[in-house]
C-alpha cells in the first residue's frame, strides 16, 4: 500500500481497518482523498489475503461530504484526486471500485455521514450505526440533483422508492434509530461499542470459507440488477458449482442430519 495521508490502513490478519482520517475537516472529501481511496481499493481487486475492510471515520463523524472549500478552491467540475500529471481518478470511480472489489465493506457510521460520506456508507455490504449516526443526500441541499453517486441505485433498494424519494428530495438526516427501522443499517450501538460490533461480526463472516464469502458478495451484486428470477436461480447455481469445484464445500455432519 502506498503511502496516504488522508486515509489510514492497518491490517489485521485477513481485516483492513480503513480510517477516513482529516478529522479536523469532519473527514470531508478532499482530492487526496480520493486519490489514496481509488488507490487503496485498486490495491484490493486481486488481493485474497484480504477479506473484509472495515471502513471509518476518524474524530467526531464519519464523513462530512465534500470538502467545499477544497472543492472551490480546485474549480473542479466533479471531485477527482491529485496527481503529478493533473485531476486523477473521479469519486465515482471510487464507488465503482469498492462494488467490484472481491472483500466485504462493512461501515461503522457514526456522527455525520453527508453527501460523499453517505454514498461511502451506501456503497459499503454491511452498515452499523453509532447512537451519534446521522445521514443525508446532501446534494440536493446545494442546488445539485440528489442523484448522484450511485445514491438512485443504491438508497431505493435499500429502504424502498417511498423512503429513498423522501431523503433524496428533502436532503433530510435520518438518524441512527429511524435508519434501524428501514433496513438502511443492521444494527445500532452505542459510539462507543462500534469497534465491539464490528469485531463480533468479523468473526462471523470469517467463520464463512474465503470463495463464499467472495461469491456472496458477487452473486448479490448481480442479483440486485436482474429482473427475471429464473436468471438469479441460474447465476447462483452456477456459483454454488463454482464453490464445490474449488474445494470450498465442507459440509457439516450434526448428528444424523446435515448443518
């Protein structure tokens, strides 16, 4: 991994823990920012020794959304990275990039989660909110459609068209409690218990062989952008074929029947 200022990575066995860490910006998004994060998640695209990535924010909040002052400062059309040569990768490409990477994304939200930082959350598999936790489509807010980021893609098909054209029109925070309640997170906790949680959930998706845990997140993935149920039934047997090739099957015995 490379050298980053503007993210911090520290692995532990097959765990990232991914720290969004400007915290004297409330983590705003900056084009450094997203240049260590599409570097970071490019990194991932091939690397099996990794298999989750926990992803957070350092300080008070999780993710304060784009840094304006940074973003008035660059005259930038869209928020892209730095690099010696010139704008570097976009934010969206960083979105793009944490769907295709073969690890799990869980995000522990707490405090502020706008903008950018709601689409991190968005993009991430698995969400746990903080007490603190509030998110926005902030966009919508500014003068922008709330159509951006893979927001139109992703908020409906978590918490259904009503809620998602409600947050998406208004720029309204949902809070951690509400949040719970539509599916758009897990589970809440206490700010203080976030690492805790996540490091129980850990455990259980590690318990998972490392090309199921893979093959989930793909399949899921390709699922969410099929129609036809018939289509989905194939692609996950397919996958399950894929599974017992590899040697990833390890059937269970409990007594007479099989777990």
């Amino acid at each position: 991994m490379g050298e980053y200022t503007a993210i911090e990575v520290f692995r532990d066995g097959a765990v990232d823990w991914l720290t969004l860490n400007r915290s004297n910006r409330l983590n705003a998004i900056d084009g450094t920012m997203v240049r260590e994060l599409w570097d970071y998640f490019v990194s991932l695209q091939s690397d099996y020794s990794c298999r989750i990535v926990v992803m957070r924010g350092a300080g008070k909040g999780f993710c304060a959304g784009l840094d304006l002052a940074w973003f008035q400062e660059a005259g930038a059309t869209m928020p892209r990275g730095a690099t010696a040569e010139g704008p570097g990768p976009s934010l969206a490409e960083v979105i793009l990039k944490m769907r295709s990477c073969p690890q799990a994304i869980v995000s522990l939200v707490h405090g502020a989660a706008c903008g950018g930082g709601f689409s991190f959350a968005l993009a991430s598999d698995i969400r746990i909110a903080g007490r603190s936790a509030k998110m926005n489509v902030a966009f919508v807010r500014i003068g922008l459609s709330g159509c951006e980021l893979g927001t139109s893609y992703f908020l409906p098909r978590l918490v259904g068209m009503s809620v998602a054209a409600e947050l998406m029109m208004t720029g309204d925070f949902i809070h951690a409690d509400r949040a719970l309640a539509t599916g758009l997170v897990s589970k809440v906790v206490e700010d203080d218990e976030l690492e805790a949680a996540a490091r129980d959930l850990i455990g259980r998706l590690l318990a998972a062989s490392p090309m199921g845990l893979r093959k989930t997140k793909e399949v899921l993935t390709k699922a969410s952008e099929i129609e036809d149920l018939a289509a989905v039934i194939a692609l996950e047997e397919r996958t399950q074929m894929s599974c017992m090739e590899a040697g990833s099957f390890a059937p269970r015995i409990a007594g007479k029947g099989a777990a």
